[in-house]
C-alpha cells in the first residue's frame, strides 16, 4: 500500500463552527505537525477562514498540505441547495489553492471535497439506532441524491475536485439500508465514498466488512477508534452524537474495540492506496488532551504498519 496519514480539526473538537470553544486554527495546525501528520482536512466551513494566501503560509510554515474540505450540513432540504452549492464554490476555491501532497495511487487527486448529511433532530437522537431511526420518504430522498449530485458536479466541472459522500452518524446516511441505497443512487463516476471506520461501527456495521463490500467506490478512508464501554452506556441513553462524543465514546486509534490490524489486511486485499485521516471527536473544551491524543493515534497506527 501507498498510504499516507493525515488527521482532521475534530480531534480537537471543531464541529460546530458557532461553539464558542473552539480553539485557534493556527493551534490545530502546529498541533497536528507536532504530533507528526504531514496533513489534514480544512474542517467545517467557516472554521479556517477562506483566504488561501493566509493558510498557505500557515501551511508552509508547519509543513503541512491540505488533504480535504468539509461540506457538514442539511443535505435534504431543497431550499438548501444555493447555500450548498456557495459552500461548494468558496471550499474549493481555496482547497485547491493550498499546498497539496506529491503521492502516486490514489483514484483521484486530493483534495477531496467530503460530503456529509447533518442537522436534524430525529436523526441526531437516533444515531447507532438503525431499528428506530426515521428514514427519509422517497420525494425527500430524491431532493437529498439531487443535493449531492449538484454538489459533486460543481466541485468536479469547475475545480477538478473529487466530492466524496461520508455516511456519518446522526445524519440521514447512516445505516446499512441507506449506504446500499446512495450507493445505487449516485454513479460512481458522479461521487465516491469516504468510508469511516468509527462511524461504521457506531452504526453497527463491520467496518472490515464495510471497506471490502464497498471498494470500488473507496476514494478515501476516515480511522476513528470506540470506547465499548462508553458506546455502550450512551446507547442506552437519549443523547445527541456529540454529546456522546462529549463523553468520551472516540478514543485515541488502539485503544479501542476496532481491529485496526484486520483493517490494514483488508486494506491491502483490495489495493487501497492514498489518504487515511484520523478522527477523534470530542468537546473542545478538552482540547488539551487533543495533542496527545492524536499523537497516540499516529504511534499506534505506525506499530501496526501504517
């Protein structure tokens, strides 16, 4: 394999761009070269301010590339098609102007423009819970596949960015029955996948399973790791996805229940090369323990091969 590891702004608790807590971008960015990452996502819109001279010399200066933009949104809603597609525009207008890695193998080129459905109560409340999750009817799902492929078109026809779709917990691709169904729905020649080992779990499914059934569309991978024993708890509980995330539920990568040397087997068997970005996330205000944290990760994946 030809991999390279990046991390992301969520290990250091950067969701929702409107927490007051959030730390610095210049301290996630000397943090996540500190801790030995080549690389990382730009996080959430409106997280790294959208001046690509400013955070190319940021970039520079900590050696680092950009591996991927963040659209983290409501996916369903029609009426939020024009924002969507600004978010498009202004991502990818500064992602491609950021210093990018050298690397042979991948599919498509980085960055990567990730897409993820968020922003609904029903869902946030029901993340991990296939079996009582409201699914979308069949207009709403339509308007949601319409949203994407409008997204995917933009990123690729004016930039040349490959948009790949993220099922993510607490959102309206999630489960098993929705990625099958995307999957069906969305061409690959349109989107790709970004698989995300944590969030496959969470969902319950095999993340081993999941990264072989789905490896044709696999252009980028996302490595996140569970606590059992605080998954189990919040499972049991009515909670918001960050709250659990709060509480520790992401741990540092091998130390938690994910096989992480059966992933990299898998990874091999289907000739998986190019980008994995570690995940931890959490609430900003512990971000002290974030630098730690993504440097265990890093270490660990290193033992195991990566």
């Amino acid at each position: 394999m030809t991999i390279t590891i990046t991390t992301a702004p969520c290990c250091w608790g950067v969701d929702d761009v409107n927490n007051p807590n959030l730390p610095s971008w210049e301290r996630v960015f000397d943090e996540a070269a500190a801790a030995g990452y080549g690389g990382l996502e730009l996080g959430p819109y409106g997280y790294v301010p959208l001046d690509d001279a400013l955070v190319a010399k940021a970039l520079t200066e900590c050696n680092l590339f950009i591996v991927a933009g963040t659209i983290f949104d409501d996916l369903v809603s029609p009426e939020n098609r024009q924002t969507l597609l600004r978010q498009t525009d202004e991502i990818c207008a500064v992602i491609t102007r950021l210093p990018q890695p050298e690397q042979a193998g991948q599919r498509f080129r980085t960055p990567y423009l990730t897409v993820m459905d968020w922003g609904h109560d029903e869902r946030d409340y029901t993340a991990g819970h296939s079996d009582r999750a409201p699914r979308l009817d069949d207009k709403a799902w339509a308007g949601m596949v319409a949203n994407i492929t409008a997204i995917a078109e933009l990123a690729r026809r004016k930039y040349g960015v490959r948009a790949v779709i993220h099922p993510h917990a607490g959102g309206y691709i999630e489960f098993a029955d929705e990625i099958e169904r995307v999957a069906g729905d969305i061409p690959q020649e349109i989107a790709g996948f970004c698989l995300d080992t944590g969030h496959s779990y969470y969902a319950g499914m095999d993340p081993v399973e999941m990264l072989r059934r789905y490896a044709d569309r696999l252009d980028y991978v996302h490595f996140k790791d569970i606590d059992q024993g605080v998954f189990d708890r919040v499972l049991g509980e009515r909670i918001r996805f960050f709250e659990a995330c709060g509480q520790g539920v992401m741990c540092p990568i091998g130390r938690g229940v994910i096989d992480y040397p059966a992933v990299k087997r898998t990874l091999e068997e289907i000739g998986y090369h190019g980008f994995i970005t570690v995940e931890q996330e959490r609430d900003p205000l512990n971000v002290a323990g974030s630098l730690d944290d993504v440097k265990q990760s890093r270490d660990y994946l290193r033992s195991v091969g990566f």
